[in-house]
C-alpha cells in the first residue's frame, strides 16, 4: 500500500475534493487506491442529495476518467 501511496501525485485530500465538486457537493462515503487497467486510481463513492456516485479519479493527474450514478 505505501508504494501505492508513494506513486499517487493527487493526494487522498485532493481525489475527494475532486469527487465532491463533480458530484455537485455531498459526502464521501468510501475511498479506495488502486491499481485498473495499469492506471493508479481512486475510486470514490459520493453521496449527494439522496444519490450516490461512483467516481473513478486519475491518481497521478487528478482527472475523472468516469463518473456513473449507482
């Protein structure tokens, strides 16, 4: 994990400032750090008005490569 960590450019802080804002506000309710089809990722799950969202963020330049309502 802290290698995992360690390659990310876009801090834990700034992926769920990120998910947040593209989400139009609400809360996070799960982040996790990964790696997908080689890319290092954050994949966020945002809560907002009654909807939830998952919001896959490019770790290393911090932009949203998908966004899909749950």
């Amino acid at each position: 994990m802290t290698e995992l960590i360690n390659s990310a450019k876009v801090s834990f802080e700034k992926a769920m400032e990120i998910a947040v804002s593209r989400a139009g506000g609400g809360a996070v309710e799960e982040i996790e750090l990964e790696y997908e089809n080689d890319l290092l990722i954050y994949d966020v799950i945002i809560k907002s008005n009654n909807r939830r969202y998952e919001i896959t963020i490019d770790a290393v330049t911090g932009a949203v490569i998908e966004m899909e309502r749950l």
